[in-house]
C-alpha cells in the first residue's frame, strides 16, 4: 500500500481480504483465543510466535485499524489505545521511568498537562515546560542528563499554535531523546510529523480520525527511525533483557522497527490493559475510510469562519494558523501547506460573560466536550477543559479568560455563519 495516495490508504491500507474473506474489517468480539496445545500458547507468552491469546494485549481487529494509521503516518508499527490519554502516557512511559525527565511544549491539551504536572510527577517522572517560540538556545537549555523524551502538539489544544518539528526533532535528536508529537488535529492528512524529523506520533483517535464522536480511542505510531541501541544505557527497557518475558531483548528481537511497539504493548498494555474493544476499532476504521474527504471540508469551513471573525465588531481576537496574518501562518504553511485543521479559537469583547452569552446564543452548534468531529461544537476551555490549571499556567499554555474554542463542523458553510452571526449579536 506505499506506492498508494492517502486517500486511498485511508480505506484500504492495513487489511486486504484474502478470496472469500469479509471485505471490511471484521469484529473480533472474543476475549480469548483457543490453541491445539500449551505449547503453542506459550510461544506467545514468549513473544517467539505472533498470534492472539487475550484481548487484553491485542486484537485481530485493533491490530488490522492501526497498521492502517502506521500506514497513514508512514511508519513502522502501531498500537491502539483506550483513549488519546492512554496514548500519550504509554507513549512517555515507555522510555521514562522514575528519575527520568522529559522536555515538553507548553501549549498543550489542558488534560496532557495535568497527565505530565500532576500524575506522572507523582510516579517520579520531571517534566519541564517551554514555550513551543522558544530559541533553540532555550530549548537546549531544558534538557538534563535524565532526559528521556521530547513532547508536543502539531497543533495545540486549544491554543492552536504550530510546533516547529523541525526545530524540537534537532534539539531531541542532539541530546540523544525521541521527539513524540501529538498529531490529533491535522491528522496524517495534513501533516506527517515523521517527515519533518518526529520519532513517535501520538493521535486522540475520538477527534477527527474517528470523526462522529462515536468512540473513544488513541493510537501510537513508531518510525522506526530511532536508533535505541545507541543510547542502551539511557533506554535499558528496550535494549536490555527483559526478566518479564524469560530476557527477551526488544531491540534485538523486533529490530528499530518493531521495539519500541512491542515493548508498549507486552509491558504496557499487559499490565494496564487500556485497550479499546474491537467493536469501538470498527467504528474508529469506519471514520477513517472518510478522513480524507472530511479534512479539507473541516479547514474550509473554518477558515471561512476565521475570517468572518476577524472582521466582526463584537470579537477582540482570533486565532487560526490558516489564517493569513496569523503568528503561526508560516509555520503552519511549511508542515501544514494542504490546510491545517478544523478548529478556531476568539474572544468575544466583554471577556467570560460575553462568552457564556455568545454560546448560550448558539443554536446549530452545541455546546460540548469535545472537539473535531462532524458536527459544530463550542466550548470555553478555561473553565471546562483547563480548568485545573492555574491562570499563570493557562497563560504559558496560550489560553485566556476569554478565549472560545469553536470546532466547525462539515454542515454547509452558510448555516455555520448565520449561527455565529446570530449568537454574537446575543453576547
């Protein structure tokens, strides 16, 4: 399927039905699998023969939907998760344990913040932050000794600024640490972080993957570009046996391409087991099969929107990296020149009361949490979805008091305008 368009990859990458076989991707509803022998099953347990035994680690279904996101990304191996949380944090914790540190953006998902600040400090894993416009003097400046990974967003939740790939994958790569990026809003649609130099790609499959707000889910996707082995003291779970599965070494037994996937999975996965059920794999695939057709109608819309704000009287500020002027247009025209994504953040003269109004005045959007799928939605993240950050940490994640974000939807433009023109005339 590397010779194919992604739109084409979008349907058919990651299954092909042998003759007479489901032409889409069956549901594999079984927890368990059954074997001839002990001895067959324990190979598995041993990681020397591929195969299913529980449902727990992996799943025919999962398995067919995320070769076809590696396949989308361009990488190497990938992995389904419960959640784009459960992703992010299996992503870090698959390098970084306690008295590990790692690098990341400021401007990220309020949820991932609190996921890095509070949760996995308390596991003993540091985190500083840096403005995602930091030189790279100061990005240089973050890294310690224990630094086991770089982190950040493509485009961030909600702040909507652009990471320079480029810039945070040189930095990563001089200190000897991955760069993860969380490409959840441009999709592999719009952007390939491993192209622009990124070692591991994270996505909140819930968002414009799966596309209808049908399921929760996540996904990690391996390049198989890090070399490991040459860091083998500062990566030992993956280059050092592992007394778990009776010494196996992951580099050595899966290679650059396969490590890092295993190891998420044969570790992770086994004894955390955030793994989506087959069934909500089916409907993340089904909304894949559009995401290529969906995408450009999302960044249309918005862009489209963007404007009609930016000349209104009664909005104080808009923020969309399409938008010509924006403090992010040119970075978002390097790794993004097809479009960027679907979602646009303002503020509405008169702050927080202003806002509450504006949305209350909504009628064809609805107000909810969540964000990239079909239909039109808003929300106000510092009270909601980044609430538990301070203002000063609100701030250095690119988020204010006043600030809406609207996710545009695929309806036809022209009811999208009439609702925001209607409900800013209420606020």
């Amino acid at each position: 399927m590397s010779d194919h368009q992604r739109g084409t990859d979008c349907i058919h990458a990651g299954y092909t039905p042998a003759n007479g076989e489901p032409r889409n991707i069956p549901i594999v509803q079984s927890t368990t699998f059954r074997y001839a022998t002990g001895e067959a099953m324990g190979a598995l347990f041993d990681l020397e023969a591929e195969g299913y035994f529980y449902t727990r680690l992996q799943n025919p279904t999962n398995d067919r939907v995320a070769a076809k996101i590696a396949a989308l990304e361009g990488g190497t191996a990938a992995m389904l998760t419960s959640s784009g949380q459960a992703a992010n944090f299996y992503a870090i914790f698959n390098i970084a344990s306690c008295g590990d540190h790692v690098v990341a953006s400021t401007a990220i998902y309020g949820g991932t913040f609190n996921l890095f600040h509070v949760t996995m400090k308390r596991m003993g894993i540091e985190f500083t932050f840096v403005d995602p416009d930091c030189t790279e003097e100061e990005l240089n400046a973050a890294f310690r000794p224990s630094t086991k990974a770089v982190f950040g967003e493509t485009i961030a939740n909600p702040a909507l600024t652009v990471l320079d790939i480029g810039k945070f994958a040189r930095a990563a790569h001089a200190h000897g640490v991955p760069l993860i990026v969380d490409n959840t809003f441009p999709t592999p649609v719009n952007c390939r972080p491993f192209e622009w130099g990124a070692d591991i790609v994270t996505h909140s499959t819930t968002k414009y993957m799966d596309g209808h707000a049908n399921a929760v889910g996540g996904a990690i996707v391996d390049s198989g570009k890090f070399d490991w082995t040459k860091y083998p003291d500062k990566f030992p779970g993956l280059c050092t046996p592992d007394e778990s599965y009776h010494g196996v070494t992951y580099t050595e037994r899966f290679g650059l391409a396969g490590a890092f996937i295993t190891k998420c999975t044969a570790q992770l996965m086994r004894d955390f087991g955030s793994i989506p059920s087959p069934q909500n794999a089916y409907y993340l695939n089904i909304g894949l099969e559009t995401l290529a057709l969906r995408m450009p109608r999302h960044c249309e819309n918005a862009l489209a929107v963007a404007k009609f704000l930016k000349n209104h009287p009664k909005v104080s500020w808009v923020k969309y990296p399409g938008l010509e002027g924006d403090a992010h247009y040119d970075l978002a025209r390097k790794y993004m020149p097809q479009g960027t994504c679907g979602v646009v953040s303002f503020g509405v003269k008169g702050g927080r009361e202003a806002a509450s109004r504006f949305m209350a005045g909504l009628e064809l959007a609805s107000i909810a949490t969540h964000v990239a799928d079909a239909k039109t939605c808003v929300l106000h993240p510092a009270s909601t979805t980044h609430r538990q950050m301070t203002d000063e940490e609100l701030a250095a994640a690119g988020v204010s008091p006043d600030l809406v974000r609207f996710s545009v939807g695929i309806e036809d433009i022209r009811d999208i305008l009439a609702d925001v023109e209607h409900a800013l005339a209420q606020a």
